[in-house]
C-alpha cells in the first residue's frame, strides 16, 4: 500500500472528516463512472459510490487494507453495483442470468494497474470482434442495447419485434460472447 493511502487510512480510522473529504474528492468521480457502466440510471450509480463512502465512514475503525485504498474502494463499489444488480432483477426481471453473470464477471475484473488496462483494451477488441461476428439481426439487437443502451421494450417498438424475441437475442449474444471471451482467436 503507497505511503499516501496509509496517511489517509490512518486519519480516516482516527475520524478525521477531513481525511474522508479528501478520499472522496480523489475517487468519487473515478467511482461514479464505474459504477455507471453497470447502473444505468444516474441517481442509483450515484446512490452506490455514495453508500460505499457511508460504509467506509462506519467501518473506518475497523478497516485492514491488504491491497491500496483504490483497489478496496473498486472492489467495496462492485460490489454495490452487484447488489443493486440482483435487487433490480429480483423486482423487474429486466436481466438475464447470463447477463447478470457477464456483469459481475466485468465487476469481478476491475483495472487497477496499466497492464490491466491494457488486458482490458484487448478484451474490449475481443468483445467488439465477437460482435461482429453476430448474425446480422442479432447483432444490431445487442448494440442497440449494450452499446446504445436502449431498453427491450424501446428496441422492441423501434423494431417491431416482440420483447421476448429481442429478449432472446440479447441473451443468444451474450451467451456466445461469454463463450468464446477466454478462448484464444
């Protein structure tokens, strides 16, 4: 763990407000964009980043950070992200199984260091690739809903197809996506 992050994390179990501002003003951004690749609405990405700074503020006195302060913060934020997941599918089955594996696989595998980046970047070319590789239909069907992040019920209008048809489509994708993700090209 850097120097930096001790400081904070000491002043922080302290109960140093300051430290918290300070943790909360170099992250919550970072966070809030994470979050929002997973949380479609604004107001429940925001409410998560938020509920992991509370919860960092209650648990302050009892934190033991093994990795940095970034890394936890990440980690802390999938998993609200996860659990908004699974109480939204609960409520609306909006997601499929599969989905929800293919969103907490992508929240399981954050990016903390460049060369993650960079294992990131090539998984993304890998993933538009697989795309591509879609039948036609089924390939705009999932763009228009993971890349424009259109709703099925919007696809399904703009379409003229049912939601259960472009239900079926989007998890035919991703299925194939998961798939053939850890395979080599």
């Amino acid at each position: 763990m850097q120097e930096a992050d001790c400081v904070l994390l000491e002043k922080l179990k302290l109960g140093d407000e300051l430290a918290l501002e300070r943790i909360f003003n170099l992250f919550h951004h970072r966070l809030y964009c994470f979050a929002r690749k997973y949380i479609k609405e604004d107001h429940e990405a925001r409410e998560a980043v938020l509920t992991v700074f509370y919860n960092l503020w209650c648990k302050r006195s009892e934190l033991i950070l093994y990795r940095s302060l970034e890394a936890y913060l990440f980690a802390c934020t999938r998993n609200q992200c996860i659990d908004y997941l699974r109480k939204r599918k609960g409520n609306l089955v909006i997601l499929s199984e599969a989905e929800l594996q293919l969103i907490e696989y992508e929240l399981e595998h954050p990016c903390e260091e460049l060369t993650d980046l960079l294992i990131a970047d090539e998984t993304q070319k890998k993933i538009y690739k697989l795309i591509s590789l879609l039948p036609p239909q089924q390939m705009k069907i999932f763009k228009m809903s993971r890349l424009d992040g259109l709703t099925v019920k919007e696809i399904s209008a703009l379409l003229g197809l049912t939601q259960r048809t472009i239900e079926s489509h989007i998890y035919k994708a991703l299925v194939f996506i998961k798939g053939r993700i850890g395979t080599p090209e």
